[in-house]
C-alpha cells in the first residue's frame, strides 16, 4: 500500500469513498445531513485538491483507493480570547469498508503526522460526530484526546 498525496485523476475514485462516508452521517444524524450526495459536495474534493491551504490524501493499493482525507492547514490570528494557533486539521477521512482493519487509517495517520511536522505545526486536530462510535475508537487508539466539546440541548417545540 502506498500513501501519498492524490493525484487528479484518482479524485473519482476518492469521491466514492466519500459518498460512503456522507452515507454513514447521514444514517447517523439524518436531522443534519441530506440524505442525497449533492453534486457540489463532490466537487469539493476538486475544490481542495486545487487549494493552497488545503491537501487530499490517497492510500492507495494496485492504483484502487483503499482511503483518503483531506485536511486543512489552519493558522489562526491572535484574538481577545485566544492566542494565535496553527493546526493540520483533518477535515475528512474515510477507508473502504472491504479495507477496513488493514492498516489504512494508521498508514494515511502516519502520513498525516509526517506532513504535519514537515509543515511545521504543532498539533493535528480533528472532529466527529458522536455516533461514529468506530472513528472514536480508532482515534482514541491513535493517541488522540478529547480537549472541547459541542454539545445540544433540542427543545421540544423545536423538533417537529
């Protein structure tokens, strides 16, 4: 398996890849997402292929994508709250359900840290969706942490 950044021509085989994970979210918490994958939200792959702040990922075997992400180099300013901070942001990962438990997610992890320190930030972040009790548990045995969380609270009259 090779892990390295994607080129145009596997960014399809990428999308389908993530169609799969926009699936899951939308089973997951169909109150947020649609249940259709909308035109747009494939393009946004091109969209951060093409992008300076942005990067896509492929983990690749025989040239099938076994997984991707696409993360984002964050930098931001100070502000009366916070100080200024950058961060490798990994805004989306995903594997191949038939590829799962192979080693993907860690390689394309791997790869990540590495980008990250060549880029020089300090720390990788990321978030997810409560229900994805799998992603949690694999980020949790990848050393990561929890440090903020979202929380809701639905008001009754709010839901119908």
């Amino acid at each position: 398996m090779e892990v390295r950044f994607a080129r145009r021509e596997e960014l399809e085989g990428i999308n389908e890849l993530r169609r799969a994970v926009h699936t899951l979210h939308a089973e997951g918490r169909p109150d947020v997402f649609p249940s259709t994958v909308s035109a747009e939200l494939s393009e946004c792959v091109y969209e951060a292929f093409d992008s300076k702040e942005m990067g896509v990922i492929a983990a690749l075997s025989g040239g099938e994508v076994w997984g991707y992400a696409v993360v984002e180099y964050t930098e931001k300013p100070a502000s009366p709250y916070t100080l200024p901070m950058g961060y490798y942001h990994v805004a989306e990962l995903g594997v191949d359900e038939h590829r799962r438990r192979q080693g993907v997610a860690r390689a394309l992890m791997d790869f990540m840290k590495e980008d990250a320190v060549r880029r020089g930030f300090p720390r990788i972040e990321l978030d997810l969706w409560e229900f994805n009790r799998d992603a949690l548990r694999f980020y949790e045995a990848a050393g990561f942490s929890t440090y903020r969380r979202h929380m809701e609270l639905w008001l009754e009259e709010e839901k119908s």
